[in-house]
C-alpha cells in the first residue's frame, strides 16, 4: 500500500519545501534581517550577520533568539523583515503543484515558521491556498517556532489529531527530528543524497510525494 492512502493528516512546510525560497526570497530576507539587526542592537553589519546565522543555529529562527536574548518585539520584527518583499516578481511557479495537492487523500495544512500575512502572499502567488484547511504560522505557535516542541503541540492540539496520524515535510532536519520524536513520520525535501534515521523518505521536490511507495 502507498503512504498516500494511509496518510490522514500531511503537514507541509512553507519555503523550501512547497516553493522555492532559497532562489530569491532568503538571500533578501537575510539582508533584511541583518539590517534590522544592525539597527536595533547598534552593530556592524558582520557582527549582525553573525549573530543573525548563530541564532537561527541555535534556534531554528532568528526572532526567538532575539526574543530570548534581546528583548525584540516580535510583532516589529516580522513586519519590518518581510513588508519589503515584492513577491510576485520572485515566487517561483511550480507547475503541477495543484494537481499534486488535490490528488492527496486527507487533510492538509501549512506549519511554518514565517509570518502569517507573507504565507498567505506565498500561497496565493502559488495558486494552491484552498488546498489546505489551515495556516498555523509562527504567529500561531505564540512565537514558539520550529524545531521547538511546543510548537507542534500546539498544532496537535488545533487539529485534533495524534502525531501518529501525521506525515511532516519539511527541509528542515531539526523540525523533521521533532516531529519524529513525538511520533509523525517525516519526508525530508532535499536534494542531498542521504537521509538520517529519523527521515523516513527524501524526495528531491514536493511534486515527486505522488510517486512514494511504503
């Protein structure tokens, strides 16, 4: 039996994963957050860049070290970062996409780390926003992102759902590692070649889950 029709809940990650992020939203981003960086914490933009990379290192996003350690509101943060992006010049089309969504069996829904309002942007540029049921962004998480645990209990707790009953995709191996730990199987989206123990599948891109077998 393939893993599409034993699958009831599928969780997929925004950026990198339904879309191509690292092409041209992330190398605008990163200067945007640096900048940011620079201005409200009075650094040089190397010292920024450093503390910007250490961060996501460290926590899987840059806003919850910055929340942790310096006090940044949130909200301002993701405002500032992402009102710049001008997105229907720089998302790129997936063709079949769609389709792909459509012929999955069960629910779907949106985890990311970004903002709502941009998520929402990214999906509608894509065509596939009525695929899923929800959107829990970092706003939803109360701003406890990705790899964190909280945050996926606090989805679990929105869906109603067991982690037993979830398949996670992401490009991220510290979220996938999480998820794995609570009990959802998980499919890394890369174009590396080996996977660890707790990735079940790796695809080399989203549309390629249509041909997974168990």
């Amino acid at each position: 039996m393939d893993l599409i029709h034993r699958s009831k809940v599928w969780i997929f990650d925004l950026d990198d994963t339904l879309h191509n992020a690292t092409a041209h939203i992330f190398p605008v981003m990163n200067r945007t957050m640096t900048a940011y960086i620079m201005e409200h914490l009075t650094m040089d933009e190397a010292a920024a860049h450093e503390l910007r990379q250490r961060y996501w290192r460290a926590y899987g996003a840059t806003l919850k070290g910055l929340m942790r350690h310096h006090g940044t509101c949130p909200h301002h943060f993701l405002e500032e970062t992402h009102k710049f992006l001008d997105l229907p010049e720089i998302v790129l089309e997936i063709k079949r996409l769609r389709h792909m969504l459509q012929s999955l069996s069960g629910r779907k829904l949106v985890f990311t780390n970004a903002p709502k309002s941009y998520a929402l942007r990214v999906l509608d540029i894509l065509g596939i926003t009525d695929c899923f049921e929800l959107v829990f962004s970092v706003e939803s998480t109360k701003f406890h992102a990705k790899p964190s645990v909280r945050g996926f209990q606090m989805l679990l707790k929105t869906i109603k759902v067991k982690a037993s009953d979830c398949v996670m995709l992401e490009d991220s191996l510290a979220a996938l590692m999480t998820a794995k730990r609570l009990g959802m199987r998980t499919i890394w989206v890369t174009k590396k070649l080996k996977k660890p123990n707790f990735v079940d599948y790796r695809l080399s891109e989203v549309l390629a889950l249509t041909h997974l077998k168990l």
